[in-house]
C-alpha cells in the first residue's frame, strides 16, 4: 500500500514536536486537520502510530518504525526532486549525439560548442557513424538525439524526423587541376574526375551516379554512391584533395578555410539537387530531455545562420546582375 508523502509529513511533524497544536502550525494546518491525516495514516496502516498521553503525543512500537523509516524516504524524496531540477536546469546529465560525417565536423560540432558553453556542467557525447548507423542507434536509444541524411526515413513510423535547412553543395579542387585551367566547367565536365567523401545517399547520389534521381525506390535509401576515395571527416578529404586531383564536396562553410588559403578552389558548377538533405532524429513517442531540446534548438540556430550567409552573396549577385 502506497503512503501518501502528504501524510507522512504531518506524522514526522507530530514525532517532533509532539503536540498536535505545534505541529499542525509548522506543517500549516489546522489542529482538526492534523489530526485527521494522522487518522487517515494509521487507517491505512491498520495499526496506532501514536499515543495521546496527559505529557503529550508519543509514537508507538509501529510510530517509532514508521518516523525512523519516514525521514529517509523523505530525504530521498527531497534528492529526487534537486536531481531533476537540476537535470531540468542542464546543471547536471548528459547528452548523446549521434551525427553523419560531415555534419559532425561542421553544424552539429558549433552546436555542441554552444550548449557546452551556456550550460558547462553538461556532459557532452557526439559520436560520429554511418548514416544508418545513426538511425539504429536512435531506434535502440543509444542516443538522444540523431543528425543525418533523411533519404527514406519518411518510411520509419517510429522516427520523427525535422529536416533542417537546405545548404548548396560545392566541387572544390586543388590549385593547378585541370578543372580550372577551364573557363566553365560543366557538373557533367567535373563528373570525369572521381571523388573523396562519404558514401551518399538519395538524390546526391544520383547526381554522382550521373542520373536525374534514385532509382531504386524500394530500397529504404535510395541509391548510394561509394566515392573513389571513402572517407569519414571532412578534414580528411580536403587534405586527400589537396594533394590528388580527386574532387571534394561540401557546403560553403566546410570549404570556407582552405579556400580562403588558397588550398583549394571551389568550382562554380552544381545540380538542383546538389543541396544538402539532413534532418534531426528522434523517437517520436518519447519526450526529449531537457538537454537534447537546447541542443535541437542550437542545431536550428546554427544552419538558420549558415543559411543566411549563404544567400547572402547570391542576393548581391543577383544585385549586381541587374545593375
């Protein structure tokens, strides 16, 4: 039988102070109301917690029993409830990200950066796997919250998936390669020359693989394009690509430092589908920790931003153009 920590309460008040007058003021009540939770308590015990006596209220073998036990349960009571505020204030927990190469390096890395800098007693897990590997580690819990390509995920029942904002991919190369000793070299044109990336999956795919859109729609993915060169880090490719006429992808920010070095030089060539397709996974029917809220929100904020940036350049191109 469950006891009520309400009435609880009220009987260690009374074990204190022994008088049901003082006890009913420190626990706010009246003296009539004191006296019937105690009823009510030794009611659902079955057994007398105290005796009225002419030098005052004294606790039975079972009151005795029951105080000791009580302010235990009350302590743990109390410890429970500072843990979750604590966990609800992120001054405590943890937060498991699981996240696509790429995505990792860029996004989700200045994301974490935030949450870790606003809430610095948090702990932090971001581990970076295969796509599918995601899926499967959000489906099993072993993470809060994923980051990945969506292709055919609206077939998972168990997934809710929120896309994020869509990013330009770009073709970059090293200084010297024969792309850019060319005036205008056509996606067609820079298809020639193979790639270093992650596998990709879906309509990037497609593209690779020289073809309007997957073909293949009864496989949960689409199609994938395993690269020349399989990597998992951006950091990896772009260095793989410095040195080797292989071409790299990436969006405008993950290119951004060694273009702006001179290490590489982003080719003017893209598809429409030449966008990136990443979403955030989570279960749908379970409610999101406190932690993995801040970190979803940070994630938005952060592509919001990219985005921003992104079209900047394109609206005064478009400026320029008509002037």
């Amino acid at each position: 039988m469950a006891i009520e920590l309400r009435l609880l309460r009220h009987a260690l008040a009374l074990g204190q102070h022994r008088n049901f007058a003082r006890a009913a003021e420190a626990v706010h009540l009246t003296q009539p109301s004191l006296s019937r939770s105690i009823a009510a308590l030794e009611g659902q015990l079955g057994v007398p917690l105290f005796d009225r006596t002419r030098h005052g209220v004294v606790p039975t073998a079972f009151g005795r029993v029951l105080l000791e036990r009580g302010d235990v349960v009350l302590r743990r009571e109390a410890d429970l409830r500072r843990e979750i505020g604590l966990l609800e204030a992120l001054q405590t927990g943890t937060l498991i990200v699981g996240a696509g190469p790429y995505m990792d390096e860029i996004a989700v890395a200045r994301a974490l950066g935030r949450v870790a800098s606003a809430h610095p007693q948090l702990h932090v897990e971001c581990r970076s796997v295969h796509p599918a590997e995601v899926v499967r580690q959000v489906l099993t819990e072993q993470v809060d919250v994923g980051v990945s390509n969506m292709a055919g995920l609206d077939r998972e029942e168990r997934l809710r998936v929120e896309p994020l904002p869509p990013q330009r991919m770009y073709l970059a190369c090293r200084p010297g390669h024969p792309l850019t000793r060319e005036a205008a070299p056509t996606l067609q044109r820079a298809l020639q020359f193979p790639m270093v990336t992650t596998r990709l999956r879906g309509e990037q795919a497609a593209v690779a693989l020289r073809r309007g859109s997957p073909t293949t729609p009864d496989d949960a993915y689409g199609d994938e394009y395993t690269p020349q060169a399989l990597v998992n880090s951006i950091a990896m490719a772009r260095l793989i690509a410095q040195e080797s006429d292989m071409l790299v992808p990436g969006t405008a920010a993950m290119l951004a430092d060694d273009v702006a070095a001179g290490r590489l030089v982003r080719l003017d060539c893209s598809a429409p589908a030449m966008r990136t397709n990443n979403g955030l996974l989570y279960l749908r029917e379970r409610t999101l920790s406190p932690a993995a809220r801040v970190f979803i929100q940070a994630l938005q904020q952060v592509q919001a931003e990219a985005s921003a940036a992104e079209a900047g350049p394109r609206r005064a191109s478009r400026r320029r153009a008509r002037t």
